[in-house]
C-alpha cells in the first residue's frame, strides 16, 4: 500500500508543473505573438511614432487608395468620423487628411485614438509623419475639433497591395489620465 501515496505524490508534482508550465505559456503568448506577427508582416500595426518624411520619388505611374474607417468604443459618447471615406494616392506623395470629433455629453472627456491597417502587411509602408492617434484627444463637453493626419505610402509598397485600410478605433480614457482636461482642450 505504500505504492498509492507515491503514485498520489508523483501526480500530483506532474499537475503543479503543468499547470506553472501553462501559466508561464500564457505569460510568454502575448510577446512571442508581437516577435511573430512582425517578422511575418501580419500584424496591422503602424508605427507609433511619427516618421520624417524624406524628399522621395513620387512614383506617379502608381495609384494606391487609401480608405479611412472610424469606430468609437462602446459606451463613448463622441462623434467620430473621417472627413474624406477614401483618397487615392501616389506612393511617396505627403497627403493630407482629417477627422471630425465630437464630444456628445456634457462631460469633459479625453479620448485615444488607436490605428490599424490592413492587410497587416502593408502596415510597414504606411507613414504618418503627424497623426493624432500620438497624443490624448481632450474635448470638453459638446465641443468638436479636426485631427489631422499627414502620412505618405513608402514607394517600396509591394505592387500586390492596391487598397491600404486605415482604421482608428477611438478610446475613453479619461478616468486613466484623472478626468481633467489639460490645457489647449478642445472647447
């Protein structure tokens, strides 16, 4: 009988390993899924800073559209769309574009834009060189305000790739920074 608590002992070491093992796993997922979706190019995500736009060849012969969507978080009470649906553009060329925002409640609120573009591969050749999506959107209640975007299409885009899809997906993130506009807000 001195078999079963030693058998009881040795499962039970196994059940604890695994289930350490299983949380250091889940620990690791979400690192090794960025070091992954980078080198594979599928992850959507543009750069978070600005880039320097670098006097390039505009390759005229080339048209690439560039589509704009806008989604506001569930339960936010702004307004939130793109002025233009879709510009077409020349890689290498700086364009301009804007978005409207608007503070439906009568709260002062602060919002965060966050990007994604799709295919995810194309995300590498996308270049904002001044984009709202870098700082916090403060606007007071009812208040509204243009944000601006200024990016360019890196020429090397490879010629597979016709259609970039640039979509925000805008935050509340106001109880994060203390509720408080800072100053310059939107009024």
């Amino acid at each position: 009988m001195t078999t079963q608590p030693k058998s009881n002992r040795k499962l039970l070491t196994m059940l604890i390993l695994g289930a350490v093992g299983m949380f250091g796993f889940g620990f690791a997922l979400v690192p090794l899924y960025d070091v992954l979706c980078d080198a594979l190019g599928i992850n959507g995500k543009p750069q978070g800073t600005a880039s320097t736009y670098e006097a390039v060849i505009v390759d005229e012969s080339r048209t690439v559209t560039v589509e704009f969507i806008a989604h506001v978080q569930s339960g936010m009470s702004w307004e939130f769309i793109p002025t233009v649906n879709r510009i077409e553009v020349h890689p290498g060329q700086l364009t301009h574009a804007k978005f409207y925002a608007k503070n439906l409640s009568s709260k002062d609120t602060v919002g965060q834009a966050i990007p994604s573009v799709s295919p995810g591969q194309g995300a590498a050749y996308f270049n904002k060189t001044e984009c709202f999506c870098f700082n916090q959107q403060p606007l007071a209640a009812s208040a509204s305000a243009e944000l601006p975007l200024i990016f360019y299409v890196d020429p090397d885009l490879p010629e597979s790739i016709n259609t970039l899809t640039l979509s925000y997906t805008l935050y509340d993130i106001t109880a994060k920074v203390g509720g408080g506009l800072k100053q310059g807000a939107a009024k």
